[in-house]
C-alpha cells in the first residue's frame, strides 16, 4: 500500500507528518508523547499555529518513524 506521505501535494515537512499520523491511527496524545511533548503543542504544530524548533521537529519525526536530514543542493534524494 503507498505510503499518502508521498503525494506530491503532501510535501511539506508539517504535512508529511500529520499525513503519517494520522495514516497510522496514533493520536495526537500518543505521538506528542513519544516525541517529549505536549498535546497541545502538537497540535498547535500540526495546525501550523506555531513552529516546533529543529530539536522539536526531529522528535516529532522520529516519534512517526521518520528522520531529518539536510541534503547539499542537487544531491540524488533517492540514495538512502
């Protein structure tokens, strides 16, 4: 089954995150937890109230079995 993170409309770093939560089933309580957050404060990032720090959004990602990483311009996104 393809993951619906990977449509082309879904590719903001917020969307691909609340995409795959909610795809998962989690709920906001369950990933903020896993992430050292509150609910509240996952939510204001999912609604784009407010913007999680680097360190913040990097436990965000890891809470839904994803990682941050920053690429040099041009780099092949397909190498792993």
């Amino acid at each position: 089954m393809p993951n619906p993170a990977d449509r082309p409309a879904s590719r903001t770093i917020r969307n691909v995150l609340v995409i795959a939560r909610q795809a998962s089933g989690r709920s906001q309580r369950d990933v903020a937890d896993a992430a050292g957050c509150q609910p509240h404060q996952l939510d204001a990032w999912e609604n784009a109230v407010n913007t999680p720090g680097i360190d913040k959004l990097a436990a965000w990602a890891a809470a839904l079995g994803y990682e941050i990483a920053l690429l040099p311009k041009g780099a092949d996104r397909a190498e792993g």
